[in-house]
C-alpha cells in the first residue's frame, strides 16, 4: 500500500508485476463472497488498486494505448477547435463519448483489470457494503480516477457506473455520510459522471436535489469544505448547461439562493467556491426560458 503510492515509476513497475493485480482482485473478490468487506486487508488492497488507477488513462502501457485510443486518435485530427473551457471542443468531446472501447475481456489479467466492469463492480459493491471510512474513499477514489479523462475508457467506464451497474444510488448515500473527505471524494466522482452528456438526464434525476441539499448556505470555512462546494457547482454546471429542463430541478429544489449567496462571497481564502457559483449563475441566466422564474 504503501509503495503504490511512490510515484509514476513504482505505479508502472507495480502494474507490470505478474500477478499482483490478479491477486489483489481475488483477494477482494472473496471477501465479499465471505460477506467481510470491512476486513482491514480488504482496505489494503483497495488502496493500492485506488493508487494503481491514479493518471491510468496517461500512463497506460502503448500496447494498450496504441488499441484503445487508435479511433480517438482519428477523431482528434478532424477536428482541433479549441473550446472555452478544455483544450478541445464541445463538438470533439461528443464525438469521443460515442467512442466505444474494444469488446471487453471475458478473462482480464493484470493491468487490463483496473478498467474492467468487474472490478467496477467491486468497487460499486464495497461503497454499499462496507462502513471503513477509507475502504468506501479508496472505491470511490479508484472509479474518480477511471472516469477523470477525456478519452474512451474513461467515458466506458462513466456509462458502467451509470447505466450497466446502477451505481447513483450507491454513491448517492455516500453524500450524507459525516466523514468529509469521503463526502468529497464521492462529489469529485458525480462531477466527473456529469460530464458526459449521454448521463446527465440520469444523474440529474438521481441525485441533483441531493446535491442542492448539501450545498452550504455560505462559504464554508474549512478547504475540504470550500473544495466540496466549488465541487458541487461545477457538477450542477455540467448538469445544466445542456437544457433548461434540469435547471429548473434545481431551481424546485431551492438552490438558486444558496449558490448566489456562495458567489456573492469576495475572500480570497474562498475564491474557488466563490467562482465556481459564479459560473453555475452565468450558465444557468443563459436559459432565458426561466428569466421570469429566476426573478421570482
């Protein structure tokens, strides 16, 4: 556990290692057959896939590279705009999202595992079934590393979460557990889900009014909880930009006072949280299908 967290040179040599993901799979496979997620070795290996998935998607070996991102690579020759909040366009990302990846492996082995639905699966199952604070953050870490991309794999990943494995609901409890960073660790999650647009409708209906709900009156004062906001901002952002209909979820559930109170705040120490409400208001004034009710 310890070691996986040494850098990009001790995560490639730990990946290559034959075996060792095979086993740290197995051995948490079986815990969960044993019904003992919250076993302290179980914690262990979760850690160590959590650090093995870290940056995946850059550090993939160029055998798999070279195979899964051949069709991305062809879409991003077409088309090079530059779009106003990524190094590419709108139009790019939609593209890569109907990417799909190569047909999955019955029998994963090694690194081709840390992507692979069953592992997802694993995870999504020990978010719901254990109460180790650092088992369910490790989960929910390891599925925020696979899905913090813009390539394929990640958005593969995004749409088993979503849609193969119905994992809102899990992920969903995660927001209203009282340990913070696994709180925030689940946010960053939702925040990368939410960018994809084919799931959006289906994030914003299972958990934006949980989000409204935990969003804070005011600026919070501590970091983890002025990151946790500017978090569920950008997250409600990527859920409103596309139409009118989610944002008028969110203006049912009462947000709109919170997130102008949240962007009125001028502190330095709070910018981040400040800004990020700033940039869900400006998007959601550009649906002027609700002008009138946002006066109200």
């Amino acid at each position: 556990r310890n070691m996986s967290s040494a850098g990009p040179e001790g995560r490639k040599k730990m990946r290559e290692c034959d075996g060792l993901i095979d086993s740290l799979v197995y051995y948490i496979q079986g815990a969960i057959a044993d019904h003992k997620p919250n076993d302290k070795a179980t914690e262990n290996c979760v850690c160590i896939l959590h650090n093995l998935s870290y940056q995946l998607e850059i550090e993939l070996p160029e055998s798999y590279a070279q195979s899964i991102y051949m069709q991305r690579r062809n879409i991003s020759s077409n088309d090079k705009t530059p779009g106003c909040f990524g190094t590419r366009s709108r139009k790019v990302k939609e593209k890569q999202q109907d990417t799909p990846l190569p047909e999955e492996k019955s029998n994963p082995r090694g690194v081709e595992s840390l992507w692979h639905s069953t592992l997802i699966r694993i995870y999504l199952s020990l978010i719901a079934k254990s109460t180790r604070n650092y088992t369910q953050e490790a989960s929910l870490g390891a599925l925020q590393n696979l899905t913090a991309g813009t390539g394929p794999m990640p958005f593969a990943v995004a749409r088993t979460v979503v849609q193969k494995a119905n994992g809102l609901p899990s992920i969903r409890a995660m927001l209203h557990v009282s340990h913070p960073t696994v709180k925030k660790t689940a946010i960053s999650l939702l925040r990368n889900l939410s960018r994809n647009t084919s799931l959006q409708s289906d994030i914003a209906r299972e958990v934006l009014p949980d989000l409204v709900s935990i969003l804070p009156e005011s600026v919070p004062e501590s970091d983890i909880g002025c990151e946790t906001a500017a978090s569920i901002c950008y997250t409600l952002f990527n859920l409103t930009q596309s139409g009118s209909h989610n944002a008028r979820l969110l203006l049912s559930a009462d947000g709109l006072p919170k997130i102008i109170t949240i962007s009125m705040n001028d502190s330095n120490m709070f910018s981040k949280a400040s800004r990020a409400a700033s940039v869900l208001l400006y998007s959601l004034w550009s649906h002027t299908d609700l002008h009138s009710a946002y006066k109200k």
